[in-house]
C-alpha cells in the first residue's frame, strides 16, 4: 500500500496540475509542527512561556497596583503576609515586599523587565553574532582564524565574571545590563552559525548560485543565512534562558538592574535577608516564577533542538 | 557549422594542479579541446580522471587547494584564467552556465523556485520582477514542466528528481548562455527521464546554437548526444575526435577497454569484459604512461609518457601502441 502510496505521491508531484492533491502535501512547517507536538512537556513548556510574555507585555493592565508609583508604596504596608489588605485596600495575595510594594505587581513588572533584557539583549547578540559567525566563515583562511581566536578567548573566561567587570565599570540600569549580556553572549551565536555555515558553504546549492553569477552578499545572506537558521533558533532559545538568569543573578548580587525598577533577581535578592524570620514569600514567589521561566524557555528549548537536528530524527 | 569566427571555447594544455599536502595532484595535466557553436562534446572517464575539475576550470571555480597553474580558456578568444573574478561573474550565469549532478542538491531548500530564477536574470540585467517571471515561466515550459505557473510558486521540496534537475537546466538557461558545463547531469535520474532531457538538451543546442560540455562516464549518452568525445585518464586525454569515429574504431586501449565493459544485448552469455584494477592516485601516478599497469598491450616504451600523435585528420591519441586494425 505505501508503494502505491508513494507512486501516487511522484504523480502528483509530477502533475501539479491536480490542485487539492499538490496542496495536501506535507509543507516541512506542518512536519515540524507534528513532530514538536509529539512532546507533550515542550507543548506545555511552549504554553506556560506564551502566557508568562502576554503577562509580561500586558503588565500595566493585569498589575492590581504600579510598583514603579513611589507615591502610592506605603512603608506601613511593608512585609505583609499574603492575603493582607494593604491601606490602599487592595489584598495584597502573595504578600508585600521590605518596601510595601505588593508582589504580584512586583513580580509582573519584574517579569517583563527580565524578559525585555534577556530577549533583547539575546536578540542583539544573535545579529551580531551571526554576522561575525557568517562572514568569518564565507571569508575563510586567516580572517576566519583570527575572528575564531577571538571568540575562543572571549569563551574562556567564564560569563558571569566578564558581565560582572562590566557591569562594575559601567554602573546600572536596563541599557548597560544589556551591553553586558550582549558581550558575553554573542560569541556563542558566532561559533555556532560559523560551525554550520562552514558545512552548508560546500553544498551543491552555493556552488551553483556561484555559477550564476551572484554577488557574495547575496550569496552570504539569501542563500547560506536561511539555510543556517535551525541551530540558531536552538541557541537563540537556550541563550535567552541563559541571559534571564544571569541577570538574576547580577542583580541577585546587587549589580544590573536598580532598586527602583527591580527585575526578579532583585526581588529575590530584597527578600533574602528576611528569608530566615519567617517572611519567606518576598524571596520564594519571585524566585518560582523565574524557575518556571527558565524552565519553560528550555523545555522548548530542548525539543526545538531534537526537532531540528537531522541527525536525531528517525 | 564552422565559420572563421573563433570557437565557442578553446582549451589549450589546460594544467590544474592540487597542491595538498601528501604531495601534487595533478588532476588535469595538459587538457586540450575545441567546442564549436551548437556542438555538444562528451567529456568521458572514470571517477577521479579530472573530467569534473576540467568544467570546473572553465568555470573558474576551482577551491583552494586547486590552481590553474598553465594553459589557456579561450572563450569566444578571451582567456578566462587570467580573466578578473568580477569578469568571471559576470560571465557565469550569463554567458557559461553550469548544470550539476545532483538535482537534490543544487536548488537551494529555503527558496521559492520563482525566487531563485528570478534572482539569476536581475543578476545579469535589469529587468522588471514581472518581466523576470515571464521569462522564468518561459523557461520551464522550454524543458517540458506542466503548469509552470504554478509551479514557480513552489519549493524545491515538492518536486521528484526528475523534475527538479528540469529546473535546474531551466535556471541554466536563463540567460542564454551559449556555453553549458554539465556535470552528469542524468547520473542520478531514471533512464526514462534521462532519455526526455537528453532530448530537450539536444533540441537546445540545436535551436540556440548552445555549446555544450557534457561530462559523463556513460558512452551510451555520449554516443547519443555528442558530436566529438574527449576520453581522460588520470588528467590527460587519452583519446579524442568524432563520436562515430572513437567509439566504432577506438585506437587507445583504454577507450577500447572502457566500450568493452558496457554490458550489451550482443554479448549476452559470455562473460563481461573489464578493465582490470583501478585507477591510480594521482599522487602516486606510475612512471611513464598512466594506464601502463592496466594495460593489456603495455611494451617496453610505455615507461615514457606518449605524446600526442593525430593518426587519422580530426583525432588524437597519446599510445605507444595503438590499436590500428579493424574494428573490434
């Protein structure tokens, strides 16, 4: 029967001029689509990470007070439990930070700010990243040696140390946080895309857009670019992931993002001293909420690469 | 045919050389030939004979560690190995195109076919995107692909081999070319839509006036679509002049040993002949005549290369010792 199926499928392909049967075929987005869904975790995973950006972009609506609002934070309202009413009158349901700012909002207006500088700062890098990556592979010889070198020093020294330099060096705030990540991160888009380019340069298809006649930039980004993306969305995922939680943890450590506008390694880092007097929530809640970030981002993460990686599908 | 206009390409004592580092390849070592307009010249040989790195020379697109290290491209009597990379790209596509073996291969996945097509005319001229489409439409109902409409809005993965090597003849004819470098272009298709491209390709040169390169280790093809074929071995032509002629009375051993391994109806029941062995690295080439150690007529002076010798107007032949008699 699969013969006869597959005999079927060469004749439609050969006569397109049978239109319901030569638009039934199997489009790769569609395959792709079928074989993500095949893990139910990654389609959870994809959910949980879509609602937490709505929350995330929609946060002056769905926040029940304006954490960044210093007139209306009352310092009487400082460290309630959760499910106290603050003086506003507005139940405070996970509690109120050292500050009195209630943390559902603090947390929502922490999210955004931790997804804004991990997709941006993850979103910079890549371009730069990709650019550096694909023309040091298309320029090859020693240009290719030089810029490779480059990445691999950048690579050895460990992330969270050059980001800490940095951030020393250039103070805090949303734009200098995102330099930083950038600089520890585009190397990792470079290498990757420059690995792949390298093995898509010698196929067939470059050579005969050489043939052709088309210039190199073409070339390099209507050609080989497309063809490079897959890994690239596998990193891009993993990388932002990566760059959510060093900002946590620069901002943990008191760098990164100011007190006034603070992400959720600084709620978490503003809860720590009163973990250990029973007023858990300020730390925990915001802390939770980034695990479930974090984890969702790799969850789809980790399937995107399965799903794209030739050499794992059977 | 022949008028006093030069050829449409001239190879002369074509030298490219590997320079790797176990040594010296030297995968096309004094490669000489003519293409006439509208002539189709088979380029025959086993794997690794220097047949592929000879298209690729014309084209100018022989990687590193490869050079061009002598001889001339005479194309319409301009050099094209001193030619300047932006002379050869505004050559390639235009005026030579190239055909590859694997039609899995050379359309590029990502793309539209439309996309890919019309990209190559604006590489050449400035044409409008509709223009460009007509064209592009024009062109594969020229190499006999239904509904071509709607196929130029298809990608490279909804078409069967067959079909996508028809694109990639059409994307080679584009823009006119009046040379065409194809390299085994119907080795990986079935023999029946091989027949139906041999076909149109022939009906092309003939209408266009498209000369054509047609390198393949199939003499059957050969001796259907070419009107002279060139026979190399380990980088040299060993043999070459009009099809009817090599392949009725071939005089190099090799040639003869080569149309002898071609399984035919005549023959059936008796064993198959071969040539035996494989051949030589080109690192490692024998002394003297390359083919010597397979050789079933080799003699004491096949320890120095032959030259070139022309026995009959219009053939040439690097042997010792020649097959001169009658047909075998």
């Amino acid at each position: 029967m699969t013969v006869a199926q597959d005999n079927m499928d060469v004749a439609v392909a050969a006569h397109g001029d049978d239109r319901d049967k030569f638009e039934g075929v199997q489009t790769p987005f569609r395959r792709f689509l079928s074989d993500y869904c095949e893990s139910k975790l990654a389609v959870i995973g994809f959910f949980v990470i879509s609602a937490i950006t709505l929350v995330a972009i929609f946060a002056p609506l769905l926040a029940p007070t304006d954490p960044y609002d210093l007139a209306s934070v009352s310092i009487m309202d400082s460290r309630l439990a959760p499910g106290q009413a603050m003086m506003t009158g507005t139940t405070a349901h996970l509690g109120t930070d050292g500050a009195g700012r209630d943390m559902v909002s603090a947390m929502i207006y922490g999210l955004r700010i931790s997804l804004g500088v991990g997709i941006g700062s993850g979103v910079i890098a890549m371009v730069i990243g990709i650019s550096v990556g694909l023309f040091s592979a298309y320029a090859g010889g020693r240009v290719d040696s030089v810029v490779m070198r480059i990445v691999d020093i950048q690579l050895s020294f460990p992330a969270i140390l050059v980001a800490l330099i940095l951030l020393v060096t250039l103070g805090k705030g949303v734009d200098k946080t995102i330099i930083a990540l950038v600089v520890v991160q585009w190397a990792y888009y470079a290498r990757t895309i420059r690995g792949t380019a390298l093995v898509e340069r010698r196929r067939e298809y470059i050579e005969s857009a050489v043939c052709l006649g088309l210039s190199e930039r073409r070339i390099m980004f209507r050609h080989l670019l497309p063809n490079c993306l897959a890994p690239m969305i596998v990193v891009g995922t993993m990388q932002v992931a990566h760059a959510i939680s060093l900002e946590a943890t620069l901002s943990f450590l008191g760098l990164g993002m100011p007190q006034t506008e603070p992400s959720l390694g600084r709620l978490i880092s503003n809860g720590f001293e009163y973990i250990m007097s029973g007023k858990y929530w300020i730390s925990v809640y915001p802390g939770i909420a980034l695990l479930v970030t974090i984890v969702s981002i790799n969850l789809v993460g980790d399937r995107l690469r399965d799903v794209l990686n030739p050499r794992l599908q059977k | 045919m022949s008028n006093a206009q030069a050829p449409t390409l001239e190879v002369r004592d074509l030298q490219t050389y590997f320079f790797t580092k176990g040594g010296i390849a030297r995968a096309v070592d004094g490669v000489s030939f003519t293409v006439e307009r509208g002539k189709v010249l088979g380029l025959v040989g086993e794997s690794g004979s220097g047949k592929t790195v000879t298209g690729f020379s014309v084209l100018g697109l022989v990687d590193e560690p490869g050079r061009v290290v002598g001889g001339e491209i005479l194309y319409h009597g301009e050099n094209l190995v001193t030619a300047s990379p932006d002379r050869m790209r505004a050559l390639r596509g235009a005026n030579i195109a190239m055909i590859f073996q694997d039609p899995m291969m050379t359309l590029n996945p990502v793309l539209r076919i439309d996309t890919q097509m019309i990209e190559a005319i604006q590489a050449h001229e400035q044409v409008s995107d509709d223009d460009a489409r007509q064209r592009a439409r024009d062109a594969l109902g020229q190499v006999g692909i239904p509904s071509p409409d709607e196929r130029l809005r298809s990608y490279p993965h909804q078409f069967s081999g067959g079909m996508r090597q028809r694109v990639a003849i059409a994307i080679a004819l584009l823009n006119k070319p009046d040379l065409i470098v194809a390299d085994e272009p119907t080795t990986a298709l079935d023999v029946t839509i091989q027949g139906q491209i041999l076909f149109e390709v022939q009906k092309l040169c003939e209408e266009t006036g498209t000369a054509l390169i047609w390198i393949t280790h199939d003499l059957s093809v050969v001796a259907g679509l070419a009107d002279d074929i060139c026979v190399m071995y380990a980088g040299r032509v060993v043999e070459q002049g009009a099809v009817d002629n090599v392949l009725d009375r071939p005089m190099h051993p090799y040639t003869h040993g080569l149309i002898g391994s071609v399984p035919s109806r005549n023959k059936r029941g008796q064993p198959l002949s071969q040539i035996p062995g494989m051949t030589p690295s080109l690192l490692a080439l024998p002394e003297g005549c390359a083919f010597s150690a397979r050789c079933p007529r080799v003699g004491d002076a096949c320890s120095a290369i032959p030259d070139v010798s022309a026995p009959e107007a219009g053939r040439e032949l690097r042997c010792h010792y020649p097959i001169l008699e009658a047909a075998p």
